[in-house]
C-alpha cells in the first residue's frame, strides 16, 4: 500500500515521502481500515516537526484523524464489524495520509450517516474539543456572547457551529477577507477581519460595552491579551492552544478584580482518563448532525498526493476552512 511517510523531521513539504509499504495488521485492541477520507490538523504539522507532545518513532505515517472503512479487527475488539464506516483518532504510528490506517479501538465511532466521508473525516477532533470546551469545561448559555479566535480554523469553526447550536450570539475573529466569508457562512452573527478591525472595540459595540461571556482561544498571544480587555463580569476564557507560536502569561490579579475565569481544556486526556464522556459527546454531535445543525464545511478537497503541500499551507495559514483529503481525488 501506498503511505506518506516522515523519515527525519522538518516541515512537511520537505520531509513527507510516499511510499510503497507493507499492508498492516491490527494489534490487540486495533482495527485496520482502509482510508475514505483523512482530515488536516495542525497537529500532523507539529508531527513533522517533532514539536508534537506525542513523538512516533521514525519512520511513521501522520493523519491524525479519519473517515474509513474497517478491514480487518484485532483481538479483543468488540462492537464493530467488517465493512463498518467509521470515524476517529489514529495510531500516531500508522495515521490517515495512507491508503489504510491502525486505530485504537477506544477512539473509534460510527460515521453519522448524514455526513459524507469528507465532512465525517474531520468530526471528531475539533467538534469534541469544541464541545468539550463549551459544555463541559464551562457551560455556555442560550443568549450568551461567545467570542471565537480563528473562526474559520479547524476547531474555532466547531466553536462557532456549537455555539450557535446552544443559542449563543457568535463573533467570529479572522484573518483576511475569504475567512470572513467563511466565518459567516458557518453562521457567525458577527465577523471581525482582525487586519483591518480591533475585535476589542467590535466586542465591546456588539455587547453594549458588556463584553463576550465566553472566549474560546485557539490561538494565544496578543489574542488572548487582547481578549482580557474585552470579557465580561464572571466571564470565562477558554484556553485551548497556541498556534499563533506564542504562550501568553496570564495577570492573575486582572482576573482578580474584574471576576472572569481562565479555564484549560486538553482534550486528548479525556481518550486517556474517561471514556465516557467521549461517548457521550460523540453521540450529542451525531444527533446535531442528524438534525443538519452541525454540518463541517471542507474548504478544499485534496487528494493522498496533495499531503505535503496541503499540510504546508495549513502552517503557513493560508488555508480557508478544512482540508480533507479524499481516497477517490487523486
């Protein structure tokens, strides 16, 4: 089989290498599927990097996430079958950009039927981590103001979709004129381009000078300094990741005296602590699903051979919205 392959680290478009392999075989506990559609994050740039706090032996096959078709089942594994289209989290040895991927069975789902291969694909790791954040980590409210950072990024599209779902009026922060218009198209109340606006003055016009209750922040940095200027009273900020490359330190006296919450959110220990609540969230993403409320807008549809250049551009930003990169496009 046919697998994009990292053999020393660097940036993507330099070190990925397809390659001729062995087809695998599923360890205890594993399922092998053949690959329909496996999703771009930014986690599979820090993967060729070795800046992922999770580093695979080289070589290894990034894609870490995917929609596909099981092949074969491990021992042990229980509750699925042959032929089940199925979504989730990969072996991190053995991920998605290949023509079949390794998955533990413990991060495996059913596909929701309503969405096809390209929209299941990316279902998982960004809309849980949404969810998570929105519903579990704190619990946002019908009526309140959700403020998202890279709104037409991977998870900060999942916020803005999770966030109109609970009643939430959205404003969606971007980077440029096409991200805005994908930003509103996935239902945003109010885009702020952040080149040509100060979304601290936005926030504050669009609340009556209230501010956001809930800031969800992907990005770190001057975002979310910024974004202490603009929460509101007993207001919570999100702290999901940093992709803008800088990790801000918080004044804890600021939080102090103007009564808001910094709240973590690491998704990935939940896969490692509690299986339940994963459950739970996957099967309240596949009801929103089935009822047309969430519904992923795949910005490109690539094929396996796009990989290296797909993934460079998702680092550099100049992506709009998701990649997915389909088995059937090359």
């Amino acid at each position: 089989m046919k697998a994009w392959r990292v053999e020393q680290l660097g940036q993507p478009r330099d070190v990925l290498r397809l390659r001729d392999v062995a087809e695998l075989e599923p360890g205890p506990g594993e399922v092998r599927v053949r690959v329909l559609a496996a999703a771009a994050n930014f986690a599979d740039v820090l993967l060729c990097r070795g800046e992922y706090q999770v580093r695979p032996d080289l070589p290894f096959t990034p894609g870490s996430e995917l929609c596909g078709e099981i092949t074969a089942l491990g021992d042990g594994v229980a509750g699925f079958t042959i032929g089940d289209r199925v979504i989730g989290v990969v072996n991190p040895q053995h991920g998605g950009f290949a023509e079949s991927a390794l998955m533990p069975v413990s991060t495996v789902f059913l596909a929701p039927p309503s969405l096809d291969d390209a929209e299941a694909a990316v279902l998982t790791i960004g809309y849980q981590t949404a969810w998570f954040a929105l519903h579990r980590r704190t619990q946002l409210l019908p009526d309140e103001t959700l403020l998202v950072h890279a709104a037409a990024g991977g998870v900060g599209s999942a916020a803005v979709q999770l966030g109109k779902a609970a009643g939430a009026t959205v404003i969606g922060v971007v980077g440029g004129a096409d991200k805005a218009a994908y930003a509103a198209q996935l239902g945003a109340d109010v885009v702020v381009d952040r080149r040509e606006q100060d979304f601290v003055d936005v926030v504050k016009k669009a609340t009556g000078g209230r501010g956001a209750d809930v800031v969800f922040d992907p990005v770190g940095g001057d975002s979310y300094t910024k974004s202490t200027k603009c929460i509101a009273f007993e207001g919570r900020i999100l702290v999901i990741g940093f992709a803008g490359g800088t990790i801000p330190t918080p004044g804890l006296n600021h939080a102090l005296i103007k009564n808001y919450s910094i709240i973590g959110l690491h998704w990935g220990l939940y896969n490692a602590k509690d299986a339940g609540p994963v459950r739970e969230c996957h099967q309240e993403l596949t009801r929103l699903a089935e009822r047309g409320v969430v519904k992923p807008l795949i910005g490109e549809h690539l094929g396996l051979s796009d990989v290296p250049d797909g993934l460079t551009r998702l680092a550099e930003g100049s992506t709009v919205g998701r990649l997915a990169f389909l088995a059937t496009a090359d």
